[in-house]
C-alpha cells in the first residue's frame, strides 16, 4: 500500500463559488448499511441511511436515519448519531484500501428505544465500491416489552453490512 495508516489524507475540495467552503481534509459522504438482530428469538432487518461529516483522516461524525422491521417485532424508527475514530489505508491511486472503525454514539428513536451504543466495523475498498461489516451494542435507556408484552433485555448486540459507493456531497 503506498500510505500509512491514519496518514493518507483526503483529497477533496467544493466546487469553486462564492458560497462554497474549500478544503483538503474535510468532506461530506453517504452510505447505506443494514442490520440483523434478534429480540426474545424473533429475527428483525435494519436499514439506515448515513450521511458522514469525514472531518480529518481519522475523525468521522456520522448520522444515519434508521428503520427496523420484522414479522414478530415492534417496527421502530429514529436517528443514529456516533462519532467514529477511523484508521484508513489506501494505495496511491485511491482504488484499493481498508478503513477500521470504532467509537460511541446514541439512538434517538421511536418506541422507547433510545439507547447509547457502541460500535466498530471493517470496510473493503475495490475501485468505487466499498463493501464491510461490523457489530453495534446498543444498552438501551428505559424497559421494552415486545409484541407479546415479554419484557426485552436491556442490551442488544446488532451485526450489520455496509454498501457504499463512489458518492461524495
């Protein structure tokens, strides 16, 4: 790989107008990612759209706005909001590389699921795709019940994939 990690900065600037902000280590990006988990035996799907606030090479403020579904389960929606410490390498001609993260954040959601969290995934860069994985431990603020009134656990562990293209705002 022809950088370090945590050492590649991102090369990125806004397009050229009196209203726009210029520089080298900032940007906005976008992905989707969807999750697996399981309540009291009943299997449920997440999806979450993210926008990324990418602030230097190693610092990244996301928000994501997330709905969970499931045959068995309560249907939730609401906002993810983390800040994630990243580790990136990168060859030289930005094609191929692996980006590690991790760090806390907190759920603001529907149906008495707020929750604190935290999170670390791995993603794969191929040209301008980006494929990983990861897991979030969600320990939920107030008592759940599920569909059937059986009380939910306090914690939750959710194993998700990440999509994420070529995209940048």
């Amino acid at each position: 790989m022809g950088s370090a990690w945590a050492q590649k900065k991102y090369p990125y600037t806004f397009p050229t107008t009196p209203t726009s902000v210029s520089t080298k280590d900032s940007k906005i990006t976008y992905d989707i990612s969807a999750s697996l988990g399981e309540q009291n035996g009943k299997q449920y799907q997440e999806v979450n759209l993210g926008i990324n606030w990418v602030m230097n090479s190693f610092l990244n403020w996301r928000n994501a706005v997330f709905t969970r579904m499931g045959n068995e389960v309560t249907s939730v929606s609401g906002l993810d909001s983390s800040l994630r410490l990243q580790l990136t390498s990168i060859n030289d001609d930005n094609t191929f590389g692996i980006h590690a993260f991790l760090g806390p954040g907190v759920r603001v959601a529907t149906e008495n699921y707020n929750a604190a969290f935290g999170e670390a995934g791995l993603i794969f860069k191929l040209g301008g795709i980006q494929v990983g994985a990861g897991i979030k431990s969600l320990q939920y603020f107030e008592g759940r019940a599920d569909k059937n009134k059986d009380p939910l656990p306090k914690n939750e562990n959710q194993v998700f994939i990440i999509l994420s293209g070529g995209g940048t705002l």
